[in-house]
C-alpha cells in the first residue's frame, strides 16, 4: 500500500508545479543563506585562531560551505523541471533525470540537517580546543622575538580587552606562566636572581597580570602587581577589590561569544533544513503524479501520488533485495568448457535402429 496517497486533478498538478517553482526559486536564496552563513563562521573561527589547539572545528563552515553552493545548483535545476512539469509533453524530457534528481535532493538535505546537528554538537570540542590553545598562548607570551610567536602577545591583549576576560580560567592562571620576557629582566638584581633560582624550571613567576586584565570601570589606579599581598598597596582589600581585574576566565568569554553564534546559526540551518523537506515532499508528489498520468494515458485525467509507492517494511524489503543480488548477472563459472559436449559423449550416444517391415 502506497504511503501518502493523494489524488490529484489536472489543475491541481499544475498548481501543484508552479508552487514548487516558486519554492525552488526560494530555495537558491537559502543556499546563499547557508553559504553566508558558513563563511561567517569560518572568518569568526579564524579570528581567534592562534588561541584554539585544533583547527578541526572548521569542518562546520566547510559543510555549510559546501551544503550552500549545492543547493543554488540543485534548487535552480528544480526550478526548471518544475515549471516543465506543467505540460505532459515536457515532462518526458525529464522523466528519467526526476528519480535522480530526488535522490540529489535527499541526500542535500540530510547534509543540511547534519549541518544543524553539528552547531551543537561541536561545543565540546570548542571547549577543549580553547583550554589548551590559550595555555600555550599564555606560555609563549613572553616570546615577542621567536618567529612565529611574535604576535601572540598582541592577539592575547587584544582578546582580554576586547572581551574584558583575563587567563584562560581567571587572572590566577598568569601567576603560573613566566609572562615577561627575559630580556626586561634586569639580572644584576638579586631580587630577580633568587625569584629565578627559586623555580625549579628556571621561570620568572609573579603574582602579577599583564595590563590588559585591568578592568576599564576600576575606581582606582589598576593594581597589576603583588595582587597578593595587601599591604603593598594602600587601602587595598584583595577580596573586595572586584572591579580592579577582568575576573572572568578567557576560555568562558571565547566559549559564551561562540555558543551564541553557533545557536543562532543552528536553529537558522534547522528551519531551512525543513523548508528544504517540504519542497522535497512536494517534489515527489508531482513526480509520481505525472508518471501515473503516463501510464493512464490521458493527460486531462486525475492521478494519484505519493511518497512511498509501497510501505516502509516492503520498500526497505526490496532495497536490501536489490542491494544483495547486486552484480550476480555478471558472474560467470571458473570452468569454461561447462555445458560444452566433449568427443566421447558425442560417441557414446547410441544411434536409432531402423526396423525395416517384414525383415525379422
């Protein structure tokens, strides 16, 4: 039994193209959506780049990429085949390109659902690409002079401004990481010697933060240094002092600005995903209908169509059929001398004795 069975007049058929024409047209604009969409993400990614570990989340704006363009190609060929398919007479011309041309379209719009379903699933991996890329921006902070690693300071500073973060948890996490560079270290200090001395790799670690962790709406003058010890500073309470860091971590900030745009982008790739459904469902109604009218014969009169011309169980039933003879016409036997009659099996065929009337 056919699943989704509607019958369809001659006027309805055609109604029924010119809609989905209309759709079509609709749909190369979405595509465009997608693939805006997509390079957006790629140049959002790309911005923070130096602070992720692993480039492998681009893999999101590559599918909506590469989703986008292919459905301007394929809605715009729909489009096409939609507006023929108001005549009997042009259907024929693309009569054998509709089944491919449905299974293309299938086969987009699962890739756009996939899309959909990778906006969310990806935070994960975002998390622990950030965590790891900004503990080795925050390590090679100090290298201004290593090609390769000139600019980290830079992007680092322009990050904890833009996004009035500090480190990659909190400002605790600089109090780690030797962040100024030895060659602004004056190394005839004794000071300096024994902080050096006293680390068992060598590094130069203070409870103190680069400038960009100063907060803008401090009341006071920015305590970058000895953020540990009160009584270096006047009138200083290190608990109640809120406003004089950023005490949001870097990872947090980078991870709030990126989930905000992956779900916006997602439930946008969810809605086209469905409006691409819909077209699809459209699509193969009209191309059922116009075959059954092929096969009536009479172009004024009503047809059915449908989405499954047999049930769920009895196509998937046929599908796996088709799948496991697949290739059994072009096997042939090992031996090729079967069913060729040999020499002695021609002469072992007895000969027909003619008996001739009145011989004994």
């Amino acid at each position: 039994m056919a699943v989704g069975k509607v019958t369809f007049t001659k006027v309805e058929r055609e109604k029924l193209a010119e809609v989905l024409w209309l759709l079509n047209w609709i749909s190369v604009l979405t595509g465009a959506t997608l693939f805006g969409l997509g390079l957006f993400l790629k140049v959002e990614i790309q911005k923070w780049q130096e602070v992720m570990s692993d480039q492998g989340i681009l893999y999101v704006p590559h599918t909506l990429i590469t989703t986008g363009l292919a459905a301007c190609c394929i809605n715009f060929l729909g489009a096409r085949i939609c507006l023929d398919c108001t005549d009997t007479n042009k259907f024929l011309r693309w009569k054998l390109v509709m089944m491919p041309y449905i299974v293309c379209t299938f086969c987009f719009t699962s890739c756009v659902l996939t899309g959909a379903l990778m906006c969310y699933s990806i935070r994960g991996q975002l998390e622990d690409s950030l965590f790891t890329g900004l503990r080795n921006a925050m390590r090679y902070y100090k290298d201004t002079d290593t090609p390769g690693r000139c600019y980290l300071k830079r992007t680092v500073d322009l990050l904890q401004i833009q996004f009035q973060c500090c480190g990659n948890t909190g400002y605790r996490d600089w109090f780690q990481v030797q962040w100024i560079s030895s060659r602004y270290l004056d190394m005839t200090s004794s000071s300096v010697v024994d902080r050096l001395r006293s680390n068992v790799d060598g590094r130069y670690l203070m409870d103190g933060v680069p400038f960009s962790c100063c907060s803008t709406s401090s009341p006071r003058p920015c305590i970058q240094q000895q953020l540990s010890n009160s009584s270096a500073h006047f009138n200083y309470d290190q608990q109640s002092q809120q406003q004089n860091l950023w005490r949001r971590g870097c990872r947090q900030a980078l991870m709030d600005h990126y989930t905000g745009i992956m779900q916006s982008i997602g439930l946008t790739v969810l809605l086209i995903w469905l409006f691409e459904l819909l077209v699809l469902t459209g699509v193969r109604y009209l191309q059922t209908a116009m075959e059954n009218v092929l096969r009536l014969g009479d172009p004024d009169s009503e047809s059915d169509g449908w989405i499954l011309e047999n049930s769920l169980a009895e196509t998937a039933r046929s599908n796996f059929n088709v799948i496991k003879n697949l290739g059994k016409c072009y096997q042939v036997d090992d031996d090729p001398n079967i069913n060729v009659p040999t020499a002695t099996a021609q002469q072992e065929v007895p000969s027909q004795q003619v008996q001739i009337p009145g011989t004994s």
